[in-house]
C-alpha cells in the first residue's frame, strides 16, 4: 500500500522514501495501462461491431455484455435487447448440457475445434451456430469472448447431401446388374451386383485391374480401346461382349460406360455390366415364337423395321417382307405420330408401364387400331426396340359403341319422372334429376349418402334394407310398396324397384327406382271402396232381386195357380152340367180346359224359373238335377250329372249362388259352346263345394273370357267373389271348355 509522505514520516530514512516513490510510479503506471487497454477495448469492439461478418459477443457472469450486429441479427433481436439477457436461453434446451461441456473445454485449452449447436430465434425458429470461445479480460473483470457464424443453410445442405449419399448407395445396392467405378483402369468401388453377375464379392474387386472380368487379355486390350476412344467423343457407350465370371465360365454382358467429368481425366469411368447370356440364347428362339405368335411383334433400330412378324404385317395388310427397311412411323396415322413417339419414349424409360392406342394407315387407305407396348432390347450387337401389338379395331368400335349406350343411359336417367339412384355398400354414388321431383333433394346433395334420408324411421330404413338384399340374394329384381319421407318431411307412398348390379351382391352394388304412387294409391284406396260400395250394392240388389223373385214365385204358385185350378175344376164341372146335344159348348168347354191346363204349365215354368221349389225343399242336387233335365228338354243338348255325396245339404244362399251360376253355365253352352254333350258334377270335399261343368264344344278363347262386355262370366265371378271362392275357366280349340268353381261351406265374405 503507499504510504503518506510529511508529517510523522519526516524522519525516514532517504531509501525508504525511494521505495515509497517507485511503488506510487509503479501503480501510475498500472492505472495508466488500464486506461489504454479499456480505450482499445473500446475501439476493438466498436470495430468489431462495424466490419466483422462473424457473430461476435462478450460474456460475464453468463450474460450478454457486447453483441455486435451481425450475431443479433441471425438472432432476429436488436443488439440493446440482447445485452443482460441470460446467453444459455438463447440455445436450445436439449443442445445446452453439450454447449456448456465445450465451452469449458475450449475455455481450458482442451479442445481447439469449433462445436455446432441449436439456437432459438426470437420468432421460435431453429438457427444453427458454430462457436468458438477464449478467456479476456472486458473493464478489468474475466470475461468470455465468442465468435459464431449462422450455418443453418450448410446444415441443411449437409442434410440433403446425407441423403444423396444414402439414395445413391441404395440405389447401387438395389440395382440388379455390375456397377464399377474405375480410375486409371484400376477398380474404384463396386456395387453388390458383381456378386450376381460375375461371382466375385465388391471388396474383392477394390483396387483390381478390370482385366480379371474378361476371358482373354486381347479382350481385356480390345474393349478398353473401344471404350477409351469412344468416351473420348461423347459421355456414353454401350455394347455387348463376351465376359467371364470368377469361377471361369464365360457370360454375354451388355456393357455401358459413361465418363466422370466433362474429359477422361484421370480416365475415370462407371461401367454396368449386365448379364444378357440367357437373352442371347433366347433370342433365335424368340424369333422363333414371334412367327407363330398371335400378337404383332416387331423389332426396330434407328427408326425402321428389321423384323416384322406375320401377324404385324398383316396389321397393315403388308407381307413381312414388304415391312424390312421401311420407317416404321410411315405406319402410323400423321394426326397420332407425336403421341405415339412420346408414348413410345415414356415406356422405354419406365416411366410408362401401360400400352398406348394408336390408328394405322393399311395398304389400301383404311384406318385400323392398334396397341402397343414397347422396351429396350439387344438386337444384333446394338440396342433396338421390341414392339408389341394387338389389332384393337373390333374394340374400339365396341368402345364407341358403350360409349353411345352410356350418353343414351345418361339421357334416358334424365328423362325418366322417377326418382334413380345407385348404392354401393349402402350409400348413393349416383341419381339423376328425378330425385327432385319425387323427394326435393337435388342430385348432388345426396351423393355419398345413406338412403335413409329416404324414409320416415330408422326402423323402416333397416327394415326395407333387409327386404330388399335378402331378395336381391336370390333374384335379380324386387318390386314392393313402401312409404318414404320428402326432403321437407312430408310423407309419400313409394313403388321401390330394385335390381343388383351384376350376377351377385357383391359390394352390394343395386340400383333403386322410387316412383311417387301416392296419389295412385290415394285413386286405387278411392277405387277399391268404390268397387267394394258396388259389390255390396251389387250383392244387396241380387239379393233383394232373389227374395223378390222368391216372393213373385210363391205368388204366382200360391195365387194364380189356386185361381186357375179352381178356374179348371169350375170348367170341368160346368162340362159335366152340359147335355150331349150341345156339342158347341162342350166343345168351347174343352178348349177353356185345355188354355188353362197351358196357362198352369206356363205359370208354373215361369215361377220355375223364378225360384224353383225344389231348391229350398228338396235341396241344391234335386234342383241341379230338375235344370239339366229341363235343359236337355229345351235344347236337346244330353246333360249328364254326378253328385257326391248324394244326400249333401248346404245353406241356402249357398246353393242359390251354386244353382245361379249353374244356370249362367247352361245359358252360355245353349248360346256359344256348339256343344252336344255336357257333365256335370256336384261334390264337397276339405270344406268347399265344388260345380265343375264340362262341354265338348268349340272351346272358349282367352280373349272371351277377357272380353269386359262378357256379363254371364263377369256375373259368375261377382258370385264366387262375394263368397270368397275361386273360378277356374279355360278353353281348348275344338275340345270344349271347363267351368270349375269351388266355394267355402261357410260364408268367407
């Protein structure tokens, strides 16, 4: 410490005060220094902060203390931002153990390297820093000094070449032929393809003369030379050879080279070798099979044909002869050849897998269709091209043809008033416009929907779904009525037709037509009750009409006939009175008796034929059997009759209806049937009561018995309808007609 001079101190000796005076002149010194190291401080960093590219910053106590520009701008802060900011927030959490392990070595002298690490920005992106760092004093106290440079953009290249290099080893892995690399001759890496190919493992190549893949050192001289001179003059050769394997056996290889660089410098190359023996072999045999082939087959080199097949030239309606030499685009259609080339050229570098169509120009003038497919071959020692094709012709025109079917389909789903829609799995992949009409959706608001926006339930949705795959399993079609709901809820009555597409239900693929029948079926409802109204009406009048009849019968029987009888007795009696002399009156007496004898027959027939007696006394066989009796009378038509049982009773309207239908029958055979004989049988059995009336007239045509003016059969049905019958009638030319008419015992209606 100094010390003060005067004072208690005036008597110290003259070499104390000497030391006292250089120690103060060694500490002015030491304060003027500190001064000129923090003036050049200053200016350092001032001139760092202006001219450096690099990120420069000064840390104490792990804070920022200086930044220049360059390192706050990769940092996307302001430089006054970033000073007293802690420096670690800055890296990213997982990178900041490694930060602080390097920078202590580096700070120690153990490591000299720079060491890379994240860093966050202040929008949250990654950046990528390099730092080194050093020990320095900043305004007299210890500080860190740290250069850095951005290299997110070199990371990222880095990145990309890592997985080139990974790519470019795959793809030498995955590549099936021989790939070398040479310099000055000798082999500089290999692919694993020279173990399939030549039977020699990649490492054992490494360093190796090419001389070892070829059978003969004048080989070995006579390929390198090709190569050589040719990789001299343009960047790519091929050609095939004879090869050898390891093991001795001598291979054909299709060879192609390329060069490294723009020059043969250091004559760097890439060679492929590919094994083509078996191709080789197979080649005559190739040809062999393209003459008897099927398909047309052709090959070309440098634009022409060199090999036509029958089949190809036939094509075009040449002979394979005519073909040899000639362009093979003469071939093609002119409005085509700039397709067909770039088709062409797509498939020779795999880039196409698909044959293409084209038109050709046959010999006289036609146009035909072709397909195509194309690929590299060797052909005669130099690459060509090995076509393929199928006349499509009958195709196409197939083709145009469906196409015109599926424009009239488009028209005919636009046309038709009902709704069509078509389901895959359960969901709408088509419907035309009459989905509208019939439900107020639009077409393309329902695609990709259920149908179950079609109905009113989801229990009504399942249930129809049931129906309709478990019918469409076993048929093509169904047809059923259902109701369905409107897009704005109100509820319709749909005919639903359904059919599957194709022979089964697979994918469960149907089309589905709804026609709106709710106004049919309100009609068929108004319709039905109409018709029911009429019947009941029909049944009541007929049997208002039988009681009348009944009544007029007995009246006529009970009335009239007591008046004529007793009429009949007065005349008989009044015949008696007369003498023998008045023969006048005797005679006007007989004749009185005989007119009314007529009369009571006539009445009687007529009351007859009202309601016969019988029927409700002595039951519907003894009045069947009385009506064919008085019909063979009347029409000479012999009437045969069978009854079983014969002592069976039924009720009364029953047998009425029996014994009026009965009537009906006769009435017809008198008037169409030409008949000369008829039979006739009365019999139960299992609950019904059954008239079968049989004649051998001229047969009665389907057309009568449709005949809608046809009023005895129509009369005949109404009957068997009431009560819940069945009618049978048919016909045949020349042999008759049978009338079957079976009825429940018990009234059904």
């Amino acid at each position: 410490m100094p010390r003060p001079v005067g004072g208690k101190d005036r008597g110290k000796s003259k070499s104390e005060l000497i030391n006292e005076l250089a120690y103060l002149r060694t500490q002015i010194g030491e304060l003027r220094k500190s001064e000129r190291d923090c003036l050049f401080e200053e200016g350092l960093y001032r001139s760092l902060e202006s001219s450096s590219k690099a990120g420069i910053y000064v840390l104490q106590d792990g804070k920022f203390k200086f930044v220049n520009h360059h390192a706050a701008k990769y940092w996307g802060y302001d430089r006054e931002e970033l000073i007293g900011m802690n420096s670690m927030s800055l890296v990213y959490p997982k990178d900041r153990a490694r930060v602080r392990q390097n920078a202590v070595k580096m700070l120690k002298g153990k490591r000299s390297s720079s060491y890379e690490f994240r860093t966050i920005a202040r929008d949250g992106g990654i950046r990528w820093v390099t730092e080194t760092v050093t020990p320095i004093h900043y305004r007299g106290k210890k500080a860190v000094l740290g250069n850095s440079m951005d290299i997110t953009e070199q990371i990222g290249s880095r990145n990309k070449l890592a997985e080139l290099e990974a790519l470019e080893a795959s793809i030498l892995d995955a590549f099936p032929h021989a790939v070398i690399g040479l310099r000055n001759r000798r082999i500089i890496f290999a692919s694993n393809g020279v173990q399939s190919v030549f039977g020699w493992k990649a490492k054992e190549l490494i360093g190796k003369s090419t001389r070892v893949l070829y059978p003969t050192e004048e080989g070995f001289e006579e390929i390198a030379k090709v190569l050589y001179s040719t990789l001299e003059r343009q960047r790519t050769f091929s050609t095939e050879f004879t090869c050898r394997r390891k093991d001795g056996t001598e291979i054909e290889c299709m060879i192609g080279a390329s060069r490294i660089g723009e020059s043969l410098k250091d004559k760097s190359i890439v060679i492929t070798y590919e094994d083509i023996t078996d191709r080789r072999k197979a080649e005559e045999a190739y040809k062999m099979m393209a003459s008897s082939s099927q398909a047309g087959v052709y090959v070309v080199q440098d634009g022409k044909f060199h090999f036509v097949n029958r089949n190809a030239a036939g094509f075009a309606g040449f002979g394979d002869k005519e073909l040899a030499g000639m362009n093979s685009m003469s071939l093609v259609h002119p409005d085509d050849r700039k397709m067909v080339r770039k088709n062409a050229m797509e498939m020779l570098k795999g880039k196409r897998s698909s044959p293409y169509e084209f038109r050709i120009l046959t010999k006289d003038g036609k146009i035909r269709w072709i397909m195509e497919t194309v690929t590299f071959i060797p052909y005669r020692g130099s690459r060509a091209v090995l076509g393929n094709s199928m006349d499509i012709t009958e195709q196409i025109e197939a083709r145009n043809k469906l196409a015109e079917l599926e424009a009239l389909e488009a028209t005919i789903l636009k046309a038709i008033p009902h709704a069509v829609i078509g389901l895959r799995d359960r969901h709408i992949i088509f419907a035309n416009d009459g989905v509208q009409s019939v439900f107020g959706w639009k077409a393309g608001e329902i695609i990709g929907r259920s149908t179950r926006i079609f109905y009113r339930a989801e229990k009504e949705y399942v249930e129809i779904a049931r129906i309709l795959y478990a019918a469409l399993e076993r048929r093509s079609t169904v047809s059923m009525e259902f109701p369905c709901r409107r897009k704005d809820g109100t509820g319709i009555d749909c005919l639903v037709s359904a059919s599957r597409i194709g022979e089964t239900l697979k994918e469960k693929g149907v089309v589905i037509t709804y026609e709106d029948i709710t106004d049919r079926k309100r009609a068929e409802n108004e319709l039905a009750g109409s018709r029911e109204q009429l019947r009941e009406l029909s049944a009541h009048l007929e049997s208002v009409r039988e009681k009348e009849r009944t009544r007029i019968a007995r009246e006529l029987h009970d009335e009239l006939g007591q008046l004529l009888t007793a009429l009949n007795t007065d005349i008989i009696l009044l015949s008696r009175e007369l003498r023998p002399e008045q023969k006048s009156l005797l005679q006007k007496t007989e004749s009185m008796a005989t007119l009314i004898d007529m009369t009571m027959k006539t009445v009687k027939r007529i009351y007859m034929d009202l309601r016969p007696g019988m029927l409700d006394h002595l039951g519907l066989a003894a009045a069947i059997g009385w009506q064919a009796e008085e019909f063979q009378k009347r029409t000479g038509i012999r009437c045969r009759l069978k009854v079983d049982p014969e002592d069976f009773v039924l009720d009364p309207d029953l047998s009425t209806a029996i014994f009026r239908i009965f009537q009906e029958t006769l009435t017809n055979v008198s008037r169409h049937a030409e008949a000369s004989r008829v039979g006739v049988v009365l019999r139960t059995a299992r609950g019904k009561a059954e008239l079968v009336v049989r004649d051998n007239g001229r047969g009665i045509t389907q057309e009568q018995i449709s005949k809608p003016d046809s009023f005895g059969l129509l009369g005949i049905r109404e009957r068997v309808f009431r009560r819940g019958g069945e009618i049978e009638i048919s016909g045949k030319g020349g042999k008759g007609t049978v009338i079957r008419v079976r009825m429940p015992l018990r009234d059904k209606a």
